[in-house]
C-alpha cells in the first residue's frame, strides 16, 4: 500500500481548508480508492477522509429537485423513499452495486469521482439531467454531469476541489424511468452493459421527452441523442423503440476487454435499451391517467 | 439392519466451533514471537534466461534482515510432486509469469514487499509458450531438459478401423476446456521456526505434510527427522495445496536466519504461481449403431501442465481413463499427450483430469444422441457399464456400477420434472444431465498406505490420531464416527489429535477421494485390535479367561452379564504403565489377479464413484445469459458416514462444477497478465447457485470399504457443467464446445 | 507518513492505537489487537467478504476501511459474538446445519448475516441470498448456509 499523510476533518468548511491547503485527495468510501491505490491505479500522498462530513450526507426535496450530497452511501439512495419514487432507476442502479458491504461504504461522489465507464450511478442521473455541484475554497460551481466526465478516471475536478452534490429535476406528468444491467454473474456484478431510460408521454400517448443513457460502452457514461431522436414525438409504439434501440449503435464505442466484447456489448446494448425503453414506457402510460 | 450410534446421522463437527467463534488458527493466525515476514520476489516475464538478480537495493530496504536466491539454498533446488523439476527458487530460466526469484525477509509484512519490489532481476526474454500443442511442435523452445513433452499415454483396444466401419453415424467434435484456479479461501501460506536444538518447526496448511517434511528437509540438506511439520487448520485445497513450495521457502528463511518467519501469499501470487485445473484440447471421435450402441471412440488429449510437472502426470492418466465416461466401447484408440508450456503450473484439483473429459463426453453422448434422434438417456442407458464389464483399461467394473442404472433414473426422473417447469416470461428453459464416473485411489503400482493410531484414555474416550489433514471436508468427522460406530461409542467420545508429523502416524496424501476409505478402514482394524486389547487387560485384570468376557458399548461383558466400564480397565492398566493403543496400515487395493498389469505406472484405477447430476437452466434468448435453477444431485457413496458431511460435499462440488461451466477462466489479458483477482476470475455467489438443490444418495456398498463406505470428494465436479451445457443446448439449441459457457458464445451478433 | 492514533470501540470495549495510517481496519483487527478472526483471502479488495465486520451497525469489508475512518466507530467483530459464554443463535446455527467446512469464510458471513437480520429480522430465501452475495465460499456451494441463516432468524424472531 502507497504511504500517506491523512486527515479527517470534521466538517465541511475543514474539508474545504485541507483541500486547498494540501492539495490532497479525497477518500470516501475507500471501496475504490483502496483497491486501486493497492495497484497504483489511484496515487496520493496526502489522503483527505470525508467520511466524518455528515454535512455531505443527505437527500432533499427542493421544489422540484432533489438533491443528494455527495457522501451518501449506495444503501442509503437504494433505500431512500424518496428517491423510489423520484428516480426508480437510480435506486434501482444503487442497489445493484457490488453487495451489501460495498453499498453501505460506497458512496454517490466516490463513484462519480471514479469517473469508471460501468459506474453504475451514472445512466440513471444523465438520463435525468443531472447536474454536479463542485466546491471548493474559492466558491463552488456546477455542471452538467455529462460533462463532468471527460474519461475513464477523468472528471472535470481541480485540485483542491471535491463534489458537493448532485441535483435533478423530477419529472412531472406520465413519466416513466428504468434501468437495466448486465453482469457476468449474479452476484457482485460489475457492470457489462448498463441501460438507464426515462420517457415522459403526453396526454395522446406521444413521447414528449426521451432520455436513453448507456455505461460501460463508450469512455464515459453516454446519452444516446440518436435513440432519443427516434422517439421523440413519436407515438410510444414498439416500432418506435426498436427504432431507437437499434439507433444507440452509432452513439456509443465499446472496446473488448476481460469482461466482455466490443460486439457483444453492442449487441446486449441494443436489446438492454429496447427492455429499458418498453419498461419506462409502461410505466409512464399507468400514469397516463 | 439395526439401527446405526452414529452412520448415516449429521453430527456437529467438533472443529466447527472454533470455526465459528473466530478461534480456529489458521498458520497466518497462529500467534507467536518475534516473527519476521517473508516476501517473494516475482518474475514479471513468462519466460526468459535470468542474467542476474540484483538484491542490493531490496537488502538495503528499512526493515530487511536477509534476501536470499537459488544461490542461498544449501540441498536440492528443485522439488515437484511426481517429477523433481519446480525450482524453490529460479535458478538460470524464468518459465512462468510470477514464478519465485528470491525471498525478502523483514521485520514487517509492508518492509517484507515493499523489498520485494526492489529485487531487480535482469532476465533476457524468450518468447513465451502458452499452447500444448504450440509447445510440441518442433523448433520451438525446449522447457526443460526431457523436452516439452513430459507424458504420452496411449490405449487401443480392440479394432479401431473395424469398430468405425461398423458404425452406422460417427461423429468427430474438438473440445476445449481452460485454465481454471482451485480458489480455495485461504491463500498458500507457511509458519517456520527455526529452534535452538538445530531443529525446524513448520506449521502448514497443506495436504500432505510427511512429503512437505521431506521436501523442506531435501531442500536444507536437513535429516527428516530434525523437521517437524505441524498442520494448522486449513482453508480449503482442493487439491492445489499438494505443492510443497511455501513451505520450502518458508522454511529456508527461518533456516537463513535462524528465526521465526510467515510467509503468505497474495491472491495474485496464488493465481500466478500455484497448481490449476490442466487446460485441455480435445479431439474426439465416436462411432455408433443408429440404435445407439457405441462401436469407437477415438479420441485424442491436449493437456497444458504448465512450467512444472507438479501432479501433471498422474492427471494425464486419469484423463486418459476417463475419455470414455461410463460406457462400454469395445474399440479404443486414446492417446493424450502432457506438454509444458509457459504458463503458470497446473496440477492436482478437484477431479483430477475426469471434469475435463466429462465435459467432452458427455457433451458426446448428447450430440450424438441428437444425431441419431434418439433420447439422450436412452443411449446412455443402452451403453453403461454393467458389473461384469471390462473397461478399456482392463479393469472389471465390481457391483457398485449398479448404481449407474439407478443414477440414471433418478436424473430422469429429475428431468422430467424440471421439464414441466414452465420458464420466466422472455426466457427459454431447458433440461440435461451428465452421468460420472470417479475414480479412487491414486493407481496401480504406485505405493498407497495410510496408517493410523487410535488411542483410548483413561476417562473412556478415543483419541484418533489421523494421519494426513482434514482440509475443511470432515475427514476428522468421518473418522470419528467411523471410530465410534466400530468401537460402539458415542461420537461424543471420540476426538482427533492435529496432525504433526514427529508424533502422528504417516495417513499420506489427503487427495484422490480414498481418505475415508482409507482412513475409515485403519479406524475399523485399529477398533478391532483395541477391542482385543480391552479383552485381555480385562482377562488379566479379573484374572478370568479372555474368551469368558466380550465387549459392548463401551462396557466388558462377563460370562455371568456383569458389566465393567472400560474406564476402569484402562485406567487400572496404565497403573501398570499400558496404554491401550492400535496401530493400522491401510494399503489401496489393487489385488494382482485382477489388475491389470500392463500398464503404465498409476493405471489402472480399480475402485469407482458413479452418480448423476440433472439440471435445469433458463436462458435469456437474446443475450444468452444463463441461470440454473434447479439442480438435482445423484451420488453412491457406498455408505454414508457423515449425512452432512456427504451433502455437503455435493453442494460444494456442484457450485464448483456450475463455477466451471459457466463462469471461470483465467485469462491471459491484453496487457500480457493473467487473469489474477477475485474482480476478474469469478466464483459463484450465493446469487448464482441454483434456488433448487436436491440430493439423492444412493447406498450401494463397496465391499472393500469401511461399512460399505466410498469417496465422494471429487465425483460431485465433472457432471455438473456437461449436464448445464446439455441443458442449454436443450433450451435453444446451441451447442457450445469450450469452457466457459459465456453468453457471448450463445448468440449470434 | 506520520503516525495517527485511532480511538473506537471493539466489542464494546474501548479501544485505542498508534498506526500508520495506509493500514486498514482488517490489519489493525488482526495484527495490533490480536482478533485473527477476520480474514484476508481477496488481497484487500472487497471482494469475498471474509474480513466482513459491522461498522456503526452496517456490515462493512474492513480491508476497504483505512483505519484512521475508524474514528469513533464502534466495530462488531466474530470474536464478540457470543455473550457470557453463550453461542449467537447464527453461531450455532452455522455449527449445526454443517454450514462450516473449511471455516475461512464462515466468521464474514456470520457477520453479514448479523447485519442483515439486524436491519431484516424475517428475510425471504432471496433477501438471504442477497445478503450473503458479498460473501465468496468456496466449500459449501452457500445451501447450507442459507438453511443457517433461516433456522437463526427464525429463532430469533421468537426471542
């Protein structure tokens, strides 16, 4: 294991402080940060724990948005009542990470930080538009969270910088949202193909707005705007969404590797979004009321 | 037949409390002073000529007290199972990625490898070697001095040409079937403490201890007998813990620097550099009447050992004897071929060569049956073999192959069950199954003895002292009740003294599915010769006739029905200084007048395990993933001693078997390395077992065996992924030939 | 790398070290406080359970916790299990159902069986499953286990 210097600070203007001063990483969880400083896949010299900052830990309801803060754990979003019924992907994608003992120390900005193309969070907050809150001791900042990730291991972050939180709109209206993942076991499944959907239907069953998002296909977590296209203003048909699964091809690049290849995950990436599609949109017209 | 003390029932095992409580030491638990830590330096090419190994910078590392190399090893380099060609430590060639290269030793686990990093050996690669067959060409590169290939058997019997013109179908497939790791929980580990008597102290979490005591002992240029080889609790080996090496580096660093050293290894360097089910390629061909009888099979073996022999060898030849499953054919042309290669040493696991060619046998018989039209149970059924019958081998199959009839009608049985099951909306369900044929024992000709002590105390209790390891599958247990049932004592009573070879009897290898055969039948003779012992210290104590007393239940009868509690006899007669005690050797029998003698060395194997597995998958269509759901297990096992124990013999075996089928594979990655952690080799879950598991034993009894008793430790492996392969052609009628079944090999994309 | 001193609570005793802060909760556990029933058989990356204790009430791998995120916690180990002498009723039930074979993976899921009978006094055979998915076994093939977990929260429950 790499040596380090580390601290813990207690809240969330100390973490800010030693950030800036040290120039330190952040550890969360740890459930990636030490299997990959274990291969030297992650460097630090100086640790920074969040893991005492309850201040980052929360889910909120404001207005329309929710608002989850960056320490809180997989269990805690999967169990969340809030999130069920606001984001039923998400919590669906939260539950399914690893296994009981890697959900209640995982964390959302711990797997945002990661940035991994198969982080299983990811499909479910693009397809709901989320945006990323960044902090740090000059003032904070946010974006689009498909921004945020530039690459496998890459985010938008500076030094001296940590994730604050993440923020979405619910959908309002018939709305209807799944997610789908394809592991190589049942258990503690990393993530081969992962589809995340969310459609909102008009009154007359036509799709007024469709978010397909795909991970572990492409260097980061991608929207497909060609699968989206397809539906859009279209009527909810199963031509429509075997139109856009079959048009997820052209938006995402996967790559053969121990896992998995790159044609078998086109292939599962086309069906998954065809499953997914169906699933939200079934969903969305029992709301069709 | 009267009712059992202690056959056939699930007792508590006495070790499971200390299991349980957190209390049970394995050798990196065991609590001593002073020890110091030993890191292994690893070679990061496959294969290459090492020009030097600089270990100044490691030595000069805070915290290290020695690093040593081949250089530093005073007897023989070289150690090996079968044939004595696996350095301890590399000498002039590197022929595996992660094979040792020098040993650092530190006064912390992290100094220990963080030295380790700092070795620097200047290795001139050679490209590697990483196919048997590659590797049997001609202009490549010569492994070790005999060549690349270390082992040819053949077998023909019969007439090849004829039995194929007699054929009404013949049908020719090629199989294949990976690199697979034992992935036992606990890691290859040793504990070494060199004491001031000159002696050494190894504790061991290791299947054959007597042989790691003359290994370490070969190694230092040490008398045996100054090397004590205690067994520590064990977790798990399946085989891939008969390998001597962690030992024999542990104990050459307590030996350099007269101290106390731990040597345990990382997952990674267990998957780099630790014995692994032999990859094999196979070419079969098998001629048939359209009613199904078969008439040749011809069929050719591929095995890739690895960089060392290890157990190689001997899993060629039960390969070999399995290429023909549990069938009657009259002409056979078998040859298999044992070649090393560059890739990390494959070995003794689970099964031993038969998961491999019960792959590709019984994916046979079903290929062939849907050739033919024909029901797949059916030609088993027209086909097995039948008490009487003479294997390829020679060997005549004794009464217990009746169960092979039985097993098949169960599994039938079993099959149509699960057929009626209807699948998940978008999936499509199948059935299969698999028969299995499971040898014993490890082969004529090859010495075979397992002694054992049993001791009784003077508060009426048996002490068992049991001479090869319990590795975590209950041997001590059935040895126990095995002890209490021939003694006529309650299992309460009976209790196992750990192994450690300066005081307990030399039981041999745990391996091979024959230790409660073995074991069991020296407790049956030990508890007769005691028996005895009772009735003359009685005689002698009562000063009555021997042949007026007998013993029940823990009591000596005299002629009037006057009961005397063997308490008191023992206790009286270690007032005289006697202890009750017996000693019995075991040897596996291969009685002359019917074994074959023509054979290589270690074939044939005379003594079998026969059973079924049926099994029922539902396959998601288009993305050709695959879940079992339902299993059922059918196994003979002669007798049972330990319910439990048997059960869980077979639920194991099983997930080890669907792990096999559908999952493991260590991979060589882009990046040149193996596949080589738990995130990349994948084991089954608890998710991914079946949600039904039935068991069926069968109790057909080998005569041979300690009341009726057989193996069951293997046998529970090989059928488990040719019955899922069945099941799944069954559903969506896909065949696939190589191991894993992925999904990626069941659709078109 | 400088030193830190750690304070939280074992088995409901106190407990304080001095350590470097790259080692995790699973080297602290079983090198400075002698409690080896913990186990590292997946080379520190969570993933097979067998250095399984509970954190603050959760179950935890403690080989993916460096110990200084200890701070304050109180962690639940095997070796705290039994009370004056007297089994946990998933003790015994592992004991008795012939769920222990080779014992390494048995004290992590033990634990995680704890936590997740904590949290789900009454789990179905699924939620079981998914319990124990988090705790590789390389012996038993997990039936046995699952039967273990089930006889335990079934006496449990009517404690």
């Amino acid at each position: 294991m790499q040596e380090f210097d580390f601290f813990r600070p207690d809240s969330l203007g100390e973490l800010v402080k030693i950030l800036d001063e040290t120039g330190g990483q952040v550890v969360a969880g740890g459930t990636d940060v030490i299997p990959r400083m274990r291969r030297n896949l992650f460097s630090a010299s100086i640790l920074v724990d969040a893991s005492n900052v309850t201040e980052l830990g929360f889910i909120e309801e404001k207005d329309d948005q929710i608002v989850i803060g960056a320490m809180t754990t997989h269990q805690e979003i999967a169990d969340s009542a809030l999130i069920r019924s606001a984001n039923p992907a998400l919590a669906a994608a939260a539950a399914s990470v690893g296994c009981h003992q890697t959900r209640h120390r995982g964390t959302l900005g711990g797997n945002l930080a990661n940035a991994s193309p198969a982080a299983d969070t990811v499909p479910a907050l693009l397809a709901f538009d989320a945006q990323i809150w960044l902090l740090r001791k000059d003032g904070g900042r946010s974006m689009p969270l498909g921004e945020f990730l530039v690459g496998p291991g890459k985010t938008k972050l500076v030094p001296g910088e940590l994730i604050h939180s993440v923020t979405f709109s619910q959908l309002s209206g018939s709305w209807g949202t799944a997610y789908q993942k394809l592991g190589k076991r049942n258990g503690m499944a990393i993530s081969v193909v992962g589809v995340a959907a969310a459609v909102v239907l008009d009154p007359a069953g036509v799709v007024r707005d469709a978010r397909v998002a795909l991970g572990s296909v492409a260097p980061t977590v991608v929207r497909s705007a060609g699968a989206e296209k397809m539906l859009i203003g279209r009527e909810a048909s199963p031509r429509a969404v075997q139109d856009a699964a079959d048009a997820v091809i052209a938006d995402i690049s996967p790559i053969s590797d121990v896992r998995s290849t790159a044609e078998y995950r086109r292939h599962a990436a086309r069906i998954l979004t065809r499953r997914v599609l169906l699933q939200a949109i079934e969903q969305a017209q029992g709301r069709l009321a | 037949m009267s009712e059992s003390i202690t056959l056939g029932k699930s007792e508590v095992r006495k070790d499971a409390w200390e299991k349980v409580t957190g209390a049970a030491e394995y050798v990196a638990d065991i609590k001593l002073d002073d020890v110091l830590y030993g890191a292994v330096a690893r070679s990061s090419v496959h294969h290459g000529r090492i020009l030097s190994i600089d270990a100044t910078a490691a030595q000069a590392s805070p915290g290290v007290v020695r690093v040593l190399t081949a250089a530093d090893i005073p007897g023989e380099h070289c150690f090996g199972g079968l044939v004595p060609d696996q350095p301890a430590l590399a000498g002039d060639l590197v022929r595996h990625y992660g094979e040792p290269l020098a040993i650092v030793i530190a006064t912390s686990k992290a100094a220990a490898r963080k030295a380790a990093g700092l070795v620097k050996a200047d290795v001139e690669p050679i490209a590697p070697l990483l196919d048997p067959v590659t590797a049997l060409g001609t202009d490549v590169s010569k492994l070790h001095e005999v060549g690349n290939l270390i082992s040819r058997y053949e077998i023909k019997e019969g007439d090849i040409e004829e039995g194929f013109a007699e054929a009404d179908v013949i049908l020719e497939e090629t199989f294949s079937v990976p690199l697979v790791s034992p992935a036992y929980l606990e890691t290859e580990n040793s504990l070494a403490c060199w004491n001031a008597d000159g002696t050494l102290t190894v504790w061991v979490s290791s299947q054959h201890p007597f042989t790691d005591q003359l290994e370490i002992a070969a190694t230092l240029g040490m008398p045996p007998e100054k090397v004590q080889v205690k067994s520590a609790v064990i977790g798990g080996a399946f085989g891939g813990k008969e390998d001597a090496s962690l030992a024999i580096l542990t104990a050459l660093a307590a030996w350099a620097v007269k101290g106390t050293v731990r040597l345990v290894n990382t997952r990674q360097e267990s998957f780099w550099a630790h014995p692994k089910r032999h990859p094999v390629q196979f070419q079969f061909k098998l001629g048939a009447k359209k009613d199904g009888t078969f008439m040749a099979l011809k069929a050719v073996a591929h095995m890739d050992t690895g960089a060392f022999a290890s157990l190689g060898p001997a899993v060629g030849v039960i390969v070999t004897e399995t290429l023909g499953g549990s069938y009657r054919i009259p002409n056979v042309d078998l040859e298999t071929y044992v070649a090393y290669t560059n890739a990390p040493l494959a070995g003794a696991v689970r099964g031993f060569g038969s998961p491999q060619s019960h792959f590709a046998i019984e994916s046979m018989v079903d290929m062939l049956a849907a050739k033919l039209g024909l029901d797949p149970i059916e030609v088993r059924r027209k086909n097995i073999l039948c008490e009487g019958d003479k294997m390829f081998t020679g060997v005549v199959v004794n009464n217990t192959a009746n169960s092979l009839p039985v097993s098949l009608d169960r599994a039938q049985e079993a099959c149509r069950k699960f057929a009626a099951i209807p699948p998940l909306p978008g999936k499509v369900a199948g059935v299969g199954m698999a028969l299995v044929m499971q040898s014993m024992g490890l082969g004529a000709k090859v010495p075979d003895d397992s002694t054992q002590r049993l001791e009784w105390k003077p508060d009426g209790s048996l002490l068992v002292h049991l001479g090869a390891p319990d590795m975590g599958q209950g041997l001590a247990m059935a040895a126990e009740q095995i002890a209490a049932e021939a003694m006529e004592l309650p299992y309460e009573l009976v209790n196992t003294v750990g192994l450690d070879t300066s005081s307990s009897p030399n039981g041999n290898v745990s391996c091979a599915s024959r230790m409660t055969y073995m074991v069991g039948n020296t407790m049956v003779e030990a508890a007769q010769k005691l028996k005895a012992q009772m009735l003359e210290q009685a005689a002698r104590l009562l000063n009555r006739p021997q042949e007026s007393l007998s013993y029940s239940n823990g009591h000596v009868v005299t002629a009037e029905g006057e009961k005397i509690a063997v308490k008191e006899v023992i206790s009286r007669a270690a007032d005289d200084g006697i202890i009750l005690q017996s000693e019995s050797t075991f040897s596996f029998p291969y009685p002359e007048a019917t074994t074959p003698q023509h054979l290589p060395i270690g074939m044939p194997h005379v003594l079998f395990c026969f059973g079924a597995q049926a099994a029922r998958v539902e396959v998601d269509p288009e993305l050709g993933t695959v879940v079992v759901t339902h299993l059922t297990a059918i196994h003979d096992v002669g007798r049972v001693i330990s319910k439990v124990g048997v059960e869980g013999q077979i639920e194991g075996g099983a997930a080890m078997g669907l792990g096999y089928a559908l999952y493991e594979s260590m991979d060589l990655k882009e990046d040149g390395r193996w596949v080589d952690s738990f995130t990349e080799y994948l084991i089954p879950t608890s998710k991914d077992v079946p949600t039904y598991h039935e068991n069926i034993i069968l109790e057909i009894p080998e005569e041979s065996g300690p009341f009726g008793a057989k193996g069951i430790g293997e046998v529970t492996v090989p059928p488990t992924a040719p019955a899922i392969a069945n099941a799944i052609y069954n559903a969506i009628g896909v065949r696939v030939k190589s191991l894993p079944i992925t999904p990626e090999k069941l659709v078109k994309v | 790398m400088n030193s830190i001193q750690v304070s939280f609570e074992v088995n409901g005793r106190p407990v304080t070290v001095d350590s470097l802060p790259n080692r995790t909760l699973l080297d602290v556990l079983r090198e400075d406080l002698g409690l080896t029933g913990v186990k590292d058989a997946c080379g520190g990356e969570g993933e097979c359970g067998a250095c399984t204790v509970i954190m603050d009430g959760k179950s935890v791998n403690s080989c993916m916790v460096f110990i200084g995120q200890v701070e304050g916690c109180a962690i639940e180990t095997i070796e705290g299990l039994a009370k004056d002498g007297e089994l946990h009723p998933l003790q015994r039930a592992f004991a008795e159902t012939g769920a222990v074979q080779c014992g390494y993976c048995t004290p992590g899921a033990i634990m995680a069986a704890k936590a997740l009978l904590q949290e789900n006094p009454h789990p179905s055979d699924e939620e079981i499953r998914e319990g124990l998915s988090g705790n590789l076994c390389r012996c038993t093939g997990y039936v046995k286990m699952i039967e273990a977990v089930r006889c335990a929260a079934e006496e449990m429950s009517h404690v």
